[in-house]
C-alpha cells in the first residue's frame, strides 16, 4: 500500500481539513485531494464524508486511518533503525582473511588497533595460504581477503592495497648479514622455503626464473607450512629464507634476525586486497580499508 496516499489520508482525518493537511504537508490541496481519491478508488470505498463542513472518516475510514498509523510507525521505526545502521556504531563480526605474509604481523596489528576503536564490532581474523583466502572470498565465508599474490579466479576480484619488501633473512652473524649476495653465493647456503600456495614463494619462484635459475637449482632442505616456523628456524642458525620485510620487522629491530638482498632480484611486491565479485561491501569493510590505508606505506 502507498504509504504516501496513507500519510495524506492520515492528515485530513488528523485535521479534518484538505487545506490544513496540504499545508502540514508541504504540497498543494488538489495533490492532497488526488491521493485520497487514487486511495478510495483503489479499496473501492469511500474514506471520507466531504457533505459537512468539517471533512470526518467514515466507518471503512475510521478502521483504515487505525491501521494507516501503525503502518506509519512502523515505516518510520524501520527508517530509523536503517538510518542509525548507516551512521551509527559499527556492529556485528567482521571476517577477514589473509595469507600468512600480510596476515603475521602487519594485519594483526592494523585489526587490532581498528577493534580498539570499534568495541561493539566483533574483528575475525583468518591466516591461511593464498589459494584458501581466495576460495573463502570467493564463496563468501570472508567479506575480505588480503593476499601477496593474484591466483586466477573468476569470482574475485583485486586491488592495490599496500607495497611490501621481501628481504632475505638471516642468523645473526652469518656471513650474508647486511650484504648484497649474489646467486651463485646463495646457492651454497641451505635455503629455508614455505609451503607452496604461499606468495612469497610464488614471487620468488617466479624472480629466480626471470634471473634465469629456478628453486631447485637451489640448496632447499626445508620446507616449513607456518612463517612462524620459518622464522624459528633461520633464529635457529638452521638456513636463510626469503620472508616479508614487514613481518619480522620486530626481529630486525631486536637483532634475532638480520637482513640481506640478492643481486638481481626484484623483491618488491604489491600486497592485495581480494573481494568477491559483486559482492556489497559492508560497511565494516569499507571502514577498516579506509582505517588501514590511512596508516599503511
């Protein structure tokens, strides 16, 4: 029903008065009297007696202006709730998930930060390999994905969200600490890699091809699914291994872990913000990206 032809309604029985009601509602009196009319004509009754001086609903109007009112609070109520859900506190649970790169320490924190911030919202962060976050995305199970490589798939879509450095990381005073090595000096160094799926071993996989070698030309002896454990075993003295500048930040600046490059490789990578195609983006969602891109590199 036409709550626009109930409100004018509502207003002559309200005022007992076409001219009074056009007033209150900002329109002209034939637009009054025009939906009144479209509204009788429409439950084939008549609503209104007009014979008097003084306009007064008949009986099938005096039922229909009780019910018109409830309707009309109840438009308004839901007007409001939807109005307060727009501007109001963020609420509710917020799903992200993110490759374990971005997903170790940068992120972590970043969601942290933003939950601080927004303590009626429930913040769910989860870190799995790249292929998985995508998949999550792409089904939905997570409003967002943050991923440092762009595995092919129809159902999402990326985006630009932050620059990070890969970096190789070494024991302290290891004879590669704060040098530039080249290729054939890491070939003689046990390399420590992650698990396939991670991006970071897709973006140096795909940087030793283009140097052309490959990563079995390579000493790997270890292959370890979590960056924690990589990052364990290289404080350990048990190899070097290609991991994000950003994610052992805190080991660099306390001097468990310390840095080295590689000749001829590009290590820098663009980290990715993954949503699924023609998904609605919450409005979580859009406060935290725009949380995070106000505080990100």
């Amino acid at each position: 029903m036409d709550t626009r032809q109930l409100r004018a309604f509502c207003e002559v029985v309200d005022r007992k008065s076409f001219s009074q009601a056009a007033e209150r509602l900002g329109v002209t009196q034939p637009a009054v009297s025009l939906q009144v009319r479209a509204l009788e004509k429409r439950l084939g009754l008549q609503l209104l007696d007009r014979s008097g001086r003084r306009v007064a609903p008949t009986e099938a109007g005096l039922r229909l202006y009780r019910g018109a009112q409830r309707l009309i609070a109840l438009e308004e109520e839901i007007t409001s709730e939807l109005a307060d859900e727009a501007t109001g506190e963020l609420e509710g649970t917020f799903a992200i998930g993110a490759s374990t790169g971005p997903g170790g320490v940068v992120l972590s924190q970043l969601l942290c930060r933003f939950a601080e911030a927004h303590p009626r919202l429930n913040v769910a962060l989860s870190v799995f390999d790249t292929q998985t976050v995508v998949e999550h995305v792409a089904d939905r199970t997570l409003e967002l994905g943050v991923v440092g490589a762009a595995p092919r798939f129809r159902a999402v879509e990326y985006e630009p969200f932050f620059r990070d450095t890969v970096i190789l990381a070494c024991p302290p005073g290891h004879p590669f600490a704060g040098r530039t090595v080249t290729l054939a000096q890491l070939q003689g160094e046990q390399l420590i890699v992650m698990q396939e799926g991670a991006g970071v071993r897709q973006m140096i996989e795909d940087e030793l091809r283009r140097a052309g070698t490959k990563l079995r030309d390579l000493d790997v002896r270890l292959e370890l699914g979590l960056q924690e454990s990589v990052t364990s075993a290289v404080r350990g003295g048990f190899g070097v291994t290609f991991i994000s500048r950003s994610s052992v930040e805190n080991d660099l600046a306390a001097g468990t872990l310390v840095e080295a490059r590689v000749a001829g490789l590009e290590l820098e990578r663009e980290i990715l913000l993954v949503r699924a195609t023609g998904r609605s983006e919450t409005r979580a969602a859009r406060a935290f990206v725009d949380y995070a891109r106000d505080r990100l590199p």
